[in-house]
C-alpha cells in the first residue's frame, strides 16, 4: 500500500497582488519582512507542506499558519504590521504609587526626574530610570511649572475664612438699596526700565538672544478689576503714597458715579483701610487677609503685562508705559477678557449673589 503524503498548500492570490508580494520582496532589505514574503511566495507557488515552508523559512509551523492568515484577512499590510510586543507590567501601574505620586505632584513635591526616581525606591522601593519618569509625569497630569511663593507669615485658616465669610463681609458694608454697587479687585504693579527675561519659545539648538539693560528708573500701575460686569481702571503714578491712592479711588469712582463701590486689595502700609476718612465718597474699602496675594484677581493682570513688556528693553518710561498701554487695551474694550481673570468662582459668584 502506498503511502499518501501531506498535501503541498496552494494559496490562491490574484496575479496582481502576487507581483506586488515579488516586487516588495526583491527590494526588501527588512530582514523580518523578508522571511514573511518569503513564505507567502512559497505557499503562492503551491509545491510545498506548511512544514517544509517552516522548514526553508527557519520558523515554527504555527508562525507560519499565523503569518498567512493574517495575509489573507489583510493583505500585505496585515502581514507587516508590526504588532505591539507585550511587556512586564510596570510598578508604578500600581493605585497606589500613582496615588502618591498624583498628591506629590499637586504639591510640587519634586524639581527634576531624579528627585522623584529616589522618592520612588525610598517610598515604595521601586527602582526606575529617571528618563522613563517623564512619561509617567505627562501621563499623571504633571506639568513642569513656577510655582507661587507664599509667605511664612500668611495666615491659611483667615484666608480660608476670607473666602468662606465673602458674602457676609459684603453685606456687613449696609450699602444704601437704592444704588447698585460695583465690587472691584485693586492692586500696583511696579515697572522699570531696567529689563527682565523671561522664558520664550525658541528653536531647538539655536540659543535665543535678547536685549538687556540695567537702568533704575520706575513707575507704578495702579490697577482695579470689576467682578461682575468686567470693567478695568489703570493709572500710570511715579510712586505709591495715600494721596495717589485717593486719586485711584476716585478714578473708579467716576467709572459709574450713580454707585456704590467696594474696593478690596490687601493691608499695604499705604492703603486705605476701613473708616479713613481720605476714601472717597460711595467708596468702600474691604481688605484682605495679609499675605494672600491668590485671593487678589489683579495679580493675573500683572503677569500678563509683565509677558508684554518682557525681553525688551525700552529707552523711556514713556514707552515703556505705551508698550503697557497696548496691552491693557483689551482689557479695556472686552469685559469678557476682564472676567476671564476673575473666573466664575467664589469672587464673581459671591459678588454676583449681592
């Protein structure tokens, strides 16, 4: 009796997907990709057993089943396709690590890549590279960023009392019912002629280089945010003193003269507080906690003006202050901008409620 011997596979390819298996194989210089060519052409010509192309291609039997099915569901690009090797599962995967690794980030807990690396083994005994940190940074939400100071002298409990107690200080003020009522946010900013640098965007490789001069001559912004309706009042003063403080106030004052208006900035030795009787009249001044410079709008305004006026040096104050000018304008003629500042949390809702 004779013995019948495997039957040779025959993969049935139209002869136009054939020629491009042949062209890509003949120009392939892949190594991987070769060996998967090599085998669709061998089971095309349909003189050989799957164990024989395994044979000639120096791969297992199953490899070659999966390489040719793969081919016949998705063409030449479903055999290349270069699937994602599976991997060991990395420890910092685990809630908890990520957990902590979260609290520190939202407390800035870490300066560079290698400070977290040795908190990971000190903590939770994980030994890690500190270039593969970066990914874990990006994918826990971080974002490298300078962070606000806050004084040693600040006092947490009363600015979170401040905040909690807004709407009951501002109706402690007895405010006449028959007037409506502007609450802003005021502050000064100091400029000079003397430039600063800040961070710009750049091209990689290309050192980017700014003017600089070192000349001490000054001026103040005074600044003040409304927090409802978004006006904005700026004056350019040489100097910060109660008379050119009276003169701001009255500034705003004039902005809508029919109304009451709540001015709240901080306890500067040359600010007006409560009961003095330099304020204006239908001015009312509620200041904040000591050392809370994050409960004060206006300072957004500051960085923004400083972001215009950075990496330049200007020959004057006048245009210094016309370069300041430019871009307050915006703030000026779009409330919206104005607002954007204040955000639409517990100032604005508060204020808003009165």
């Amino acid at each position: 009796m004779k013995k019948m011997g495997r039957p040779k596979l025959k993969l049935m390819v139209a002869a136009k997907q054939a020629d491009e298996v042949r062209k890509l194989f003949r120009a392939s210089e892949d190594p991987r990709e070769k060996e998967r060519l090599q085998a669709v052409l061998l089971a095309m010509g349909g003189a050989h057993t799957y164990e024989e192309i395994a044979g000639i291609v120096g791969r297992a039997r199953s490899r070659i089943q999966i390489w040719l099915d793969r081919f016949e569901s998705g063409g030449i690009k479903g055999l290349l396709a270069r699937g994602k090797a599976p991997g060991r599962t990395s420890a910092l995967q685990r809630p908890a690590v990520q957990k902590d690794m979260v609290k520190g980030l939202r407390e800035g807990q870490w300066l560079t890549a290698p400070q977290l690396a040795a908190w990971l083994q000190k903590k939770h005994g994980i030994r890690h590279k500190p270039q593969s940190l970066y990914y874990w940074l990006g994918k826990l939400g971080g974002k490298l960023k300078v962070p606000r100071p806050s004084h040693v002298k600040k006092n947490v409990a009363d600015a979170k009392s401040f905040v909690a107690q807004f709407h009951d200080r501002l109706c402690a003020l007895e405010l006449p019912a028959s007037r409506p009522v502007r609450i802003w946010v005021a502050d000064e900013m100091r400029y000079g002629l003397h430039s600063f640098t800040r961070r710009c965007w750049g091209l990689r490789g290309v050192r980017v280089i700014k003017p600089s001069q070192q000349k001490y001559e000054w001026g103040y912004a005074y600044g003040a945010l409304e927090v409802v309706e978004g006006a904005a009042e700026v004056r350019y003063m040489p100097s910060v003193n109660l008379p050119f403080l009276r003169g701001f106030l009255e500034q705003i004052a004039a902005n809508d003269p029919a109304a009451e208006h709540v001015v709240i900035w901080d306890q500067a030795g040359f600010h007006q507080r409560p009961g003095d009787p330099t304020v204006p009249a239908h001015v009312h001044i509620l200041p904040l906690p000591p050392y809370s410079p994050e409960l004060n709008p206006v300072e957004k305004l500051w960085d923004q003006l400083k972001d215009a006026i950075a990496n330049r040096a200007f020959a004057a104050l006048g245009n210094l202050e016309a370069a300041l000018t430019d871009a307050l304008r915006p703030f000026w003629s779009e409330p919206d901008r104005t607002l954007g500042l204040v955000g639409d949390g517990w100032m604005h809702s508060e204020a808003n409620a009165t």
